[in-house]
C-alpha cells in the first residue's frame, strides 16, 4: 500500500469497476468479456489499484511472453487521476516484468494524449514508431513506445 492505495490482482468482482473506468476513460472501450477472458487467461499481469479501504480506481494489464512484455492497457478512474496512481501501476509492472526476465516493454498510446505520454516518457519508454490510423474513435495514430527494463541473459 502506497498513499492509501493498495495495488492487488484483479478478480472478477472487479469486473464492474474496471468496465466503468474503461469507459470513462477511452472513446473505444474494452468489452466486459474482454476483460473477463484476460482474467482467466495466462501469461498476464492485471492488477487494479484500491482506494483505502474502498473501490477500484484504476488498472493495468500487460502480458510477459519470454523477454518481452506489452503493457495493453492502464487507466485511472477520473476523480483520482494526478495523484500518482497510474505511476504505482506502471512501477508496479515494470517491476514485475525485470522480474519475470522481460528485456523489452511495449506499449501503444495515442498521439494526442499529452498525460499518457509524460507519464512515460518520465518511466523512460521511448518512441519507437507508429501505427498510422490505429484508433478508429476518433481516427488517430498510435505511437509504438519501447522500454529497455534489462538485459538479454548471457
């Protein structure tokens, strides 16, 4: 716990806070079903972020497959975003991922969303390129941004 905040693994008593954030937060939202399917799938990391003592205001998923890592979504419920929340998840996940042997960490995220990528660009994730037209709602580039979290084993 960190601020009054604990970080745990998601369950799917979660399901209904997570899909209200989704949906408060991005124009093209994830299904219910999507996130119920990467709860019981493997090879992923969910972890949502707990108001003391109180409700879900926000998440991460991100999938480790041998040494690299994708960060597929992170996003904090409005009335707490600015008060590091996302930055204890992105930490959070890094850390797990130098864990679990990851040498590289993805991620896409929009062009136009300043927050995101300072939020980033502040955990060193660089640009790396871009996916023209990616986001249908509204249509918008995607910029590919790549983290070195260590090193290749010898």
């Amino acid at each position: 716990m960190t601020g009054g905040v604990l970080v745990r693994a998601a369950a799917a008593a979660d399901l209904d806070a997570i899909v209200a954030i989704e949906r408060a937060s991005f124009a093209d939202p994830w299904t219910r079903r999507a996130f119920a399917e990467v709860l019981s799938g493997g090879r992923v990391r969910f972890d949502v972020a707990c108001a003391a003592g109180g409700p879900v205001v926000g998440y991460v998923i991100a999938w480790f497959v041998a040494d690299e890592g994708e960060i597929a979504n992170l996003a904090v419920a409005p009335a707490h975003r600015r008060a590091g929340i996302a930055a204890l998840l992105l930490a959070g996940v890094i850390a797990a991922a130098r864990a679990s042997g990851v040498v590289t960490l993805h991620l896409e995220v929009r062009e136009s969303n300043a927050s995101a990528r300072a939020l980033y660009a502040a955990f060193g994730f660089r640009e790396a390129g871009r996916r023209r037209a990616y986001y249908r709602t509204p249509t918008e580039d995607a910029l590919l941004l790549r983290l070195a979290v260590g090193t290749a084993p010898a």
